[in-house]
C-alpha cells in the first residue's frame, strides 16, 4: 500500500520564479491498483511521480510505502521497491550495453553488488525465457548492445526490467509519448499484462483522455498542483472523454485532440 | 631509428598503457573527463621513489602509489558529488593541489634519483639476466593490469560502473548509488595511473615533480589512436579487446615519439612532438569519418546503374 499525505512541493523558493507544483496532495493506493493520471501541461503530474521516486525531495508531508516511511530515502534506495519507465527511451537503458547486462543490473537491485559474476548463466536462461513473454524476439537477440534496439522496444525493455524483481509501485510517466501508435498500443498491452499483479500499484501519466479510461482502474485529474478529480468504479465505468471535457473545462489542446 | 630506441619504446609504452587505462576508466567507462591525471602519476612516481629510496620493498612501493594516487582521484570525485564543482575544474584544482602535495611527499626535492636503489626493474633483471628483462616485467604487470580490469568489469560492481558512465537515470532506477560509483570509478582510474607513474619512477630510475605534464593527453591520445585503429576493423569492439587496443595505442604513441627523436628532433622539443602526436590522434575521428563518408558516397553511386537497369550486370 502506498499513502501520501498532505504533499507540497515548491519549486525555486523566494524567487521570482518560485513555483508551487505540489500543493497539499494526498492519496492512498492498494495492492493491485492501477491509477491513471491526466491533466494539462504544467499540473504537477511528472512532479507528483518524482516525489514518489525520490528525484525531488519534498517540501511538507509523508510519503508510506507499506507503513514505512520512505520520505527520507534517498532516490536509489527507494528504486528497490519502485520501477520506473521514463518518457525519453534513452533514458530507461544503458545503451552501451547489452541487452542481457541491462537485464541483470535491473535483476540486481535488491542484491549486494560485488564482485560476483555481473551475470550467471542461470539468469541469462532466466532472462531469455522471460523475455519471450514480450513477444519482441528479444530473447534472441541477447548479447546485442542497447543502443542497436528502436524506440518502442527500448520502451518495452524497459518496462520489462522496472517489473523484473517485482516492485511494490510502478511508475509510467508518459511511457508511450515518443512511440508511433502501433508500437505504443503494443507497449501499452504489456502495461496492462504486467500491471495486471495483485500487490503491484501502477501509476501511468497519459495525455490521452481515451486511454486514461480504458486502461486501469482509477483515474485522476490533476490541476495546478493539485488532485481536482478522483473516480473509480462505477463512476468510472460512466465516465467518457466528452464529459471529463464538460465537467472540467479542460482547454488543454494537447487533450482535446486525442 | 635504432633497435634500443624501438625496444625502449615498447618498454615505456607498457608503462604508458596503464596510464591509459585508468584514462580509459575515466573518459570512456564513465564518461567524465578527469585532469586529476596530471597530478596523480606523479604521486605515484613520488610515493615510488620515496619509498624505495629508503629501502622499502619495490612492490610495496608499487601498492603505496596505487592506494595514493586513488585517493586524489577520490577527492575530485568528492569535490565533483558534495560540493557540485564541474569534474573537468574538479580535477584542476586537485591537479594544482598535488603539485604541492607531491613535493612535500619527495621531501621538498624536485626530484629523486634511484641508481642507487633497488627497483623491480633491477631485480627482475638479476633475476632473468636477459635483456629483454624490462619488456617481460611489462608485459607481466600490464597483462595482469588488464584482465584485472576487465575482471572487474564484468562483475556485477563493474557492470554497474560501466552504466553509471552510459546513463545515471537507468542506474539510480536500478537501485545503484550512481555517486557511489563515480567516487569508486575515478579513485580506481587514478589508482591504475598512480601505479604507471610508480613503475615510470622505478623504470627510469628517477622521479620528477614536473614529470606530470600532458600525461592526461598522452593517456587520451592512446585510447583514442588505439579504438581508431580497430574500429577500422569492426564496428563492435568487445570491451576485452577495447582494453587491449589502448595498449596498442599507447605503444604507437611512444614508437611515434622515438620516431620523431630519429629524425632529428631535439630533446627539448619533446612535449611539442606529443601535442602534434596527439592532435593527429585526436583528428583521426574526423579523418575516418570523411574516410567511411567517401566510401557510402562511392557505395551509392555504384548502386544507381544496377537501379537503372540490368547493363550493371554485362560489365
Ligand atoms: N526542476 C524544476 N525546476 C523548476 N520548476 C519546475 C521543475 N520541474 C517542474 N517545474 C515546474 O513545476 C510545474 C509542474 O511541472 P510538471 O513537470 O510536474 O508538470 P506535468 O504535469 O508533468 O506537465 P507535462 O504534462 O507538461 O509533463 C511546472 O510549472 C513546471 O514548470
Ligand atoms: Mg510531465
């Protein structure tokens, strides 16, 4: 379970361009939620996401991560219980790299780094039998550097090693923005099969409306830092992009066209 | 150029090619450019000197310039984590720092001869009484230099390093205190040049506190003519093969030296002959990418007549 409480975050504090991202955010997620995030440029949500992560620190409020308190941990500790796909897929990967040793870094998370074998045999069998489960070909393609893999399967790399140790909180910021509409639908199944775990929270900032409805099990809408909208359920079930349009006034042209 | 001019290039490029795999360690594998360099081999060839001069055993000598120069390498490491300062005016300052540093460690000397002393040069050689007893000793310590390093980066800690160079964000999201890794990363770089600045010191005999200049350079020069070099071969270079090519680089670089001394260069024009060295070096990468752009621009002419028509064919 992850709870937030009373979250503020100010960015440039005491200048002119001081900037309140985060203002008094709370939320609670349980095991096997997956909440959708949607709101215009600028409302908070990358920052919301980089709270959790530990990149930024926060200014006032708790964050728990199954009652412990991880506020204060620094952004690599916290990743032992938190994957993460970022929006640019040159981020998520080390692109010198292969494919395999990606993979066990990823896989290496929660283990004392030494001076072990960086990878065993027995994961690379390991990591070439899950990686079929993508359906990309990438599990023969192992021993490939990253940096020869196109955008998508990055995408899909990615996703697969933020999820290969089984993290508590999974974090999708915008994961699918930089990939053609095929390939971002194909990232986005993978989204659902894997999100799809009963002590998994996922958390997927989308800009479209459409596909902030279809996919998971909680929308919200941010606003000027601020949580504005919170539906699940039934309510959800009713909800469309035509009334989420109405009933906030969302004038954001990036939306409105998806 | 005579045969001793050719086998002492040989001997010094050994030397040099430790040097330039902790510069490889640095710039390539974790992509920070680090002047500590400049600083740091003469700490090792002073820690050498000083140490045995008074007697001390040559290989303890040898792991006191190793454990010294990581530590410079560690400080700009820190300057560059806890206080924010550019890695590149980082190791400035700590290159500045040890000039002062190493002439208190050489006892406010200038320089330190060794003819007097035992070194591991002179001991290997009562040992196998050869002539070729210089080019063994550096062939066994820069082979045992080299699978060394690549040992360690393919263990599990060294493939961590080699991501925290590629892409701190992926590292951090791994769980990797990627600060953690730059601290070790350039502490073990400087480690490596602090030991080819301790051998120096033993090789020749004598150490100098001015020994230091343009090592960065000459380090960089050798990576970077030695990836040129087999890159014309192969566009994957695996990284075993990557470390052995800085050793062939840094060999090039002093047979190009002694070349240069041949021909009649003076002595004292030496640090002029390596800046022109290095600058053909570093212009390679341009000059193979003219080279590889004549070679598509040739590759696609040659493919229109085949698109035109079958008359490719009949020629
Ligand atoms: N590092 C930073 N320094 C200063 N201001 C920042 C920083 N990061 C974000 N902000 C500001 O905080 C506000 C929220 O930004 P955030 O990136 O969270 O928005 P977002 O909802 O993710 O928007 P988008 O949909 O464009 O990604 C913005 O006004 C932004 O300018
Ligand atoms: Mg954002």
């Amino acid at each position: 379970m992850i709870c937030i409480e009373h979250l503020y975050k100010i960015f440039g504090y005491g200048t002119v361009n001081e900037k309140l991202a985060l203002q008094d955010v709370s939320l609670t997620m349980h095991p096997g939620e997956f909440i959708t995030i949607i709101g215009s440029n600028g409302a908070g949500k990358s920052t919301l996401m980089n709270c959790l992560s530990g990149v930024e620190k926060t200014d006032h409020g708790n964050i728990f991560l199954n009652d412990i308190n991880i506020t204060k941990y620094p952004e690599h500790k916290r990743s032992r219980y938190i994957g993460r796909v970022f929006q640019d897929p040159m981020k998520g990967t080390a692109f010198d790299m292969t494919i395999e040793q990606n993979l066990a870094i990823a896989y290496n998370k929660d283990k004392f780094r030494g001076l072990q074998k960086g990878i065993s045999k027995k994961e690379k069998a390991f990591f070439r039998e899950r990686l079929s489960l993508l359906g990309m070909g990438l599990e023969d393609r192992m021993t490939q550097k990253v940096k020869l893999l196109s955008g998508g399967q990055r995408q899909a790399l990615t996703l697969f090693m933020a999820i290969l140790v089984n993290p508590k909180l999974l974090l999708l910021d915008e994961h699918t923005a930089a990939l053609d509409p095929a390939t971002a639908k194909k990232v986005l199944d993978l989204t659902d099969q894997f999100a799809n775990s009963k002590d998994l929270c996922t958390m997927m900032i989308t800009h479209n409306m459409s596909d902030a409805l279809r996919h998971g099990t909680r929308t919200i809408l941010m606003d000027s830092g601020r949580i504005i909208m919170d539906i699940s359920g039934e309510e959800r079930e009713k909800m469309t992009v035509e009334k989420l349009i109405e009933q906030f006034e969302i004038q954001n042209d990036r939306m409105l066209l998806k | 150029m005579t045969i001793t001019a050719i086998l002492d290039s040989f001997e010094l490029g050994l030397i040099y090619a430790i040097l330039a795999l902790g510069v490889f360690l640095s710039f390539r594998t974790l992509n920070t450019p680090d002047l500590t360099v400049d600083g740091s081999i003469v700490t090792g060839a002073a820690a050498s000197a000083i140490l045995c001069s008074t007697g001390h055993s040559p290989l303890v000598a040898l792991l006191a310039s190793f454990i010294l120069a990581s530590l410079a390498g560690a400080v700009t490491a820190l300057l560059n984590i806890k206080l924010k300062i550019e890695p590149l005016l980082a190791g400035i300052l700590v290159m500045l720092a040890l000039y002062s540093l190493n002439l208190r460690l050489m006892g406010s000397r200038s320089n330190i001869a060794l003819t007097q002393s035992n070194t591991l040069y002179k001991s290997f050689h009562a040992a196998v009484q050869s002539n070729y007893s210089s080019l063994i000793l550096g062939i066994i310590i820069l082979s045992i230099a080299t699978l060394s390093l690549y040992f360690f980066l393919n263990t599990r800690l060294g493939f961590a390093l080699r991501a925290t160079g590629d892409n701190e964000y992926m590292v951090r999201a791994s769980g990797v205190n990627s600060n953690l890794m730059k601290l070790l990363g350039l502490s073990l770089s400087n480690g490596f040049v602090g030991l080819a600045g301790g051998l120096l010191a033993q090789y020749q005999s004598y150490s100098d506190v001015q020994m230091g200049v343009g090592m960065v350079v000459i380090g960089l020069a050798s990576v970077i003519v030695g990836e040129t070099i087999f890159e014309l071969f192969t566009k994957t270079v695996p990284l075993l093969i990557r470390l052995l090519a800085v050793s062939v680089g840094a060999i090039l670089y002093r047979l190009a030296l002694a070349f240069a001394l041949s021909c009649g260069m003076p002595a004292t024009d030496l640090k002029l002959i390596s800046a022109v060295i290095v600058a053909i070096a570093l212009s390679t990468g341009v000059m193979k990418d003219s080279f590889l752009k004549k070679k598509i621009s040739f590759t696609s002419n040659s493919i229109k007549p085949a698109k035109d028509g079958e008359s490719y064919d009949m020629h």
